[in-house]
C-alpha cells in the first residue's frame, strides 16, 4: 500500500513539473521547418494578410531591390512559399494588408517618394497595382484602418526636412485606389503610424515623433478620414514603432518600440476618447536598437505582443495581462532571429495557429515562427 501511495506521489510530480514546463512555454517562438526563407535584397518590413478564403499570405519589402515578396503561408505549419516579387517605388520600407472588406484584400507599400495600392488575389497571393501617389520625403510606415462604418483608410508617415507629416486616404473598397482625404503636419519627423481596432465606433491614429520622445493620438473620423489630435503621450528615447493591440477584456492597449533606449513604453488607451494613461511597470526592457513592435491576435485567452531587437539579432516576447496590460517576458525570450531583425508580425489566428514573422536585413531572409498556446 505505502509503495502504491509513492507511486501515486511522484505520478503527481511529475504531472504537476509538465504543467509548469507547458505552462512556462505559452508564447515561446518555435521556428516553423524550412524557417529562415530567402527574400530580397535588405528586407524592411513584414505583413500578414486575414484569412480569405481559406488563404493566408504574407508579404516582405525589400529596399535594395524595389520590390515586395508576396508569399502563400501555409496554415496547418506556418511554411513560406514565394509567389512572386512586385516592382514598388524606389527604397520600399513599410507594407500592410488590409482587412476583408467586400471580400476583397488590398496590400500598401510605402517607398522613398510614393505610396502604392495593390489588389491581392485572394486565391493566389498575386498583387496588381491599383494606385500610385508621389509623397516629397521620406516616406517610413503605411497602415490600413479597421473597415468602419463601410469606409476602409490608409495612412502614411513621411519625415521631409526635419519636419513629418501624416497623410491619410480613403480607399475605394471595390478597386483599391488611394483617394487623398487629408495631410497633418507634425513637428520633428513622423516615424510610424498604426490604426486601433474599432471600439464602440471609434477608431484611433498613433504616430511616433522620434525627435520628440513622443506618441501623438488622433481620433479618426469614420466618415472622411479625417484627424482630430487627442493627446501626445511621453516615450523614451528613439521611439520608431507603434502598434495597438486588438480589444482584449474591453481594454485596448498601446506600445512604442524605442530603438535607443532598448525598451517598449506601454499604454491603457481609453476607448471613448483616446487617451493614453502609461501601465505600471512600463517601460519593459528589450534588446539593443528595438524597432519594431507588434500584438498578436488573441490566441486562447491570451494576448502577446513581440519587439525585433536589431542590434542584438533577437526578437523579444511578452504575455501581455489583458487587464492591466503589464508585459512578462516569456520563458526563454528573447528569440534568435536573423541577421539585423528590422521588423515583426503576428499572423491572424487560422486553423487554430497563430504565426509570427521576423524581417532580417541583413541577411535576406524571413525568420518564421510558431506561437506555443
């Protein structure tokens, strides 16, 4: 009897040490087979697009080459698979894919002097070229808005001569094309924008001011396209990325990647006005030159957010709490990625999967990982 009593004993140990150890893996990055996979010449920039039709794609810009790779991802084990390169304007450096919308997917890629609009066939991944708009300066982020009240946006930050400037579109949601709703002008140089996910029909613009230790908010509107400033919320120093998270738990959240000082400021954004209140504990440390910033969809509960480290050649991983938004590390984090991270991605959950995708510049590759639940 006592021997049987043992037994049971170390059975519950060892059950309880498999627990922990899973436990301790939500959120690990596992590189999916095949990961790293060839793109072009010095990669800036990665996106995925939603599931369409059963489809997921994911495309990268590569600067050297004025060109951005569009890929097919398989959904079951997250592989890459080139469908082609497409010629963009001169130095590419941000794309996006739009959500769903008429059951069309349009993709944006911003270059040095232009912005262009691409239909993407939603059975192939191929992208024809719907748009093209000349921007003086130098162009950095493009974003696509939530599809609100019928209407789809996409914004553009550019620096020119010291100065930035936010230009904002409305996108023809049956062709693609970029029609100019309005141009914001910002002091000290526009780094990064990103839209919020649309809460009780408000929808949100961030954007970093690198030269200011600085994030501004605007509030949307859903109509025109048009921006009202809300606030401008403190960074640390060399804020380069801005991403909001989906609603988590009614709340919505904000972070800034801070490519000097190695960590990423955290925000609770209210939802009815927009502005930004700092969690406790923010700013969470990262690796060297963070530059990039993403969430990931919400995945069995729970909410990640990673940073791309390129100075260290890692990617960070936070569980993000969906009540107060505090980052963790996850165990093991940060990640190895390729040579000079430039930026990440979290694809849509599909099948069941989540995937995170990692821009190497100085390789010509894309790090492509699973997203342990």
């Amino acid at each position: 009897m006592l021997l049987k009593l043992v037994k049971l004993y170390l059975f519950l140990i060892l059950v309880c040490q498999s627990f922990i150890l899973h436990a301790q893996d939500v959120g690990s990055f596992e590189p999916v087979e095949g990961s790293p996979f060839a793109t072009g010449c010095n990669p800036t920039s990665i996106a995925f697009s939603p599931e369409v039709s059963g489809n997921l794609f994911a495309a990268v810009t590569n600067r050297a080459n004025n060109t951005v790779s569009a890929y097919t991802v398989d959904i079951d084990s997250g592989t890459f698979t080139l469908v082609s390169s497409f010629p963009t304007g001169h130095h590419p450096v941000s794309v996006d894919f739009s959500p769903e919308v008429s059951g069309n997917v349009f993709a944006a890629v911003a270059s040095n002097d232009s912005v262009f609009s691409y239909t993407v066939d939603t059975d192939s991944g191929v992208f024809t070229r719907a748009s093209r708009h000349f921007i003086a300066g130098d162009c950095h982020s493009v974003a696509f808005s939530p599809e609100v009240s019928g209407n789809l946006f996409a914004a553009i930050a550019r620096t020119h001569e010291e100065d930035g400037d936010i230009f904002v579109y409305k996108v023809d949601i049956n062709s693609g094309s970029f029609h100019f709703a309005q141009f914001d002008h910002v002091f000290d140089g526009a780094n990064s924008v990103a839209f919020s996910p649309e809460v009780s029909g408000n929808v949100f613009l961030a954007d970093t001011i690198e030269f200011d230790d600085a994030v501004d908010v605007y509030k949307v509107n859903t109509n025109s396209g048009t921006l009202a400033f809300v606030t401008s919320g403190i960074t640390s120093e060399g804020p380069f990325s801005v991403a909001f998270s989906p609603e988590v738990s009614g709340n919505v959240f904000a972070a800034v990647a801070n490519r000097i000082a190695g960590n990423v400021n955290v925000y609770k954004v209210n939802t009815t006005t927009g502005t930004l209140t700092q969690v406790p504990g923010s700013p969470f440390a990262a690796g060297g030159h963070s530059r990039s910033v993403a969430f990931s969809p919400e995945i069995s509960g729970n909410l990640f957010a990673a940073v791309a480290n390129e100075a260290d050649n890692t990617v960070s991983v936070y569980i993000v709490d969906t009540a107060t938004g505090t980052f963790t590390e996850v165990s093991d984090s940060p990640f190895p990625t390729g040579d000079r991270p430039y930026s990440v991605a979290f694809s849509p959950e599909v099948s069941g999967n989540v995937f995170a995708g990692v821009a190497n510049y100085g390789d010509r590759t894309v790090s492509v990982y699973k997203v342990v639940e």
